[in-house]
C-alpha cells in the first residue's frame, strides 16, 4: 500500500511542479511542491523525512525552472 501511494504521489507532484511566470517563481514554487511532495512520500513509506525532502525539493525546483514558458 505504501509503495502504491509512493507511486501515486510522484505524477501528481510532477504535474503541479511549477505555478508562476517567471523563471525564480517557477524554481521557488516548484521546490515548496517538491519538498511536500518528498515529506508526504518520506512519511508514508517510513523513511528518515530529511532526505525525500530534499531530493523533492531539488527535483521540484529543477523541474519548474526547466518548464518556464518561453515569451
């Protein structure tokens, strides 16, 4: 049950990573939806919390700066 919320939880954050318009607002609000996203997902499967947040929060904030809108 775990790992299928685990896996749940994933495309869901991926799919929300970013919300702004810029470059920095995408980067800062995909991180914050990242690190929920690895605590949730750290909480849930047991794991030590510090690490899925961290790997959330980068993986997140990468995300939303690679996917700003070109204008």
């Amino acid at each position: 049950m775990k790992i299928a919320v685990s896996l749940f939880a994933l495309p869901l954050a991926l799919s929300v990573a970013a919300c702004g318009d810029t470059w920095g607002e995408r980067a800062v609000t995909g991180g914050g939806i990242g690190a929920g996203t690895g605590l949730a997902v750290g909480a849930i499967a047991g794991w030590p919390l510090v690490a899925p947040v961290l790997v959330g929060t980068a993986v997140g904030a990468g995300i939303g700066a690679a996917t700003t809108p070109k204008k």
